[in-house]
C-alpha cells in the first residue's frame, strides 16, 4: 500500500469521512506507515492510520506533525523542563499542515510541503474536504525509539 492508491481508494468517499474509511483501510495505512488528514465537522482536523489524532482548527489552523505524531504545546507541562526539551527538540524537524477553511469549492483543503497524495470528500454532490494521504518515511523527522 502506497499514498496514491490509498488516497485513490479514499477518493469521492460521503461526509462524514469517519463512516466512510473502512477499520481495514486504516489498519492498512497504520502498517504502511500512512497517515489519512481529513476534516470533521466545521473545526477539526483528523489523523488516521499511523498517527490517531486530532486538532482543533475552526477557520483554519496548523498542525505541526513528525514522525511521532501530532506536536500539541498545550499538552506540554510547563513544569517539566525534560519534556519542554523534547518539544523544542521535535519542532525543529516537525512539519506543517495548513488547514484551510472555504477555499476552490471545499470546506477544507490541506496545504503542506510533505509529499502527499489527495482524495475528495462529498457532503451529498458538495465539495467538503480535499483529504491527503502521506508516509511517515517523507517526513525530515525520524521516529524515536
């Protein structure tokens, strides 16, 4: 399993995305080391397959992503010098999601520099989401053991 035949698979699926994706599809992605971005309602990104996470994004927003998941500062104890370390440490080589709000038609589309493949969500014959579909292996971070 690749990006593209995942995204390929994913394509025109009905909004809600989360009814549509198959439990097969995203252990699939989760063992192919792919990641499925799409959008939840009108103010959430969500992350299936290797990383299970999601962000709250109304009108708009960015996550920042590696190879260990979704980097979220707010869950960082300010009082943990170790962990404040590790965070700074992960966003040095952590990646962008941009998530845009009411843009060519959609919803939601997805703007990165990660390699990514696309696929369209439909609410009924309306444009809600332009989902991607990338590989933890194209992220600049490295996973930690």
């Amino acid at each position: 399993m690749n990006k593209e035949k995942l995204a390929a698979e994913l394509n025109d699926i009905q909004y809600p995305a989360h009814r549509s994706i198959t439990k097969e599809q995203i252990a699939e992605a989760k063992n192919a080391g792919l990641v499925i971005v799409y959008g939840a309602s009108d103010d959430l990104m969500e992350f299936e397959g290797a990383i299970r996470d999601e962000l709250g994004c109304n009108n708009g927003g960015t996550a920042w992503v590696d190879a260990n998941g979704l980097l979220d500062r707010s869950q960082v104890d300010d009082g943990d010098d170790q962990a404040i370390a590790n965070f700074v440490k992960r966003m040095a080589t952590a990646e962008f999601i941009n998530a845009v709000w009411d843009v060519d038609g959609f919803s939601w589309i997805y703007e990165t520099d990660i390699p990514h493949a696309t696929f369209n969500v439909w609410d009924g014959e309306d444009g809600y989401c332009r989902g991607i579909v990338f590989a933890l292996a194209d992220l600049k971070s490295q996973a930690q053991p």
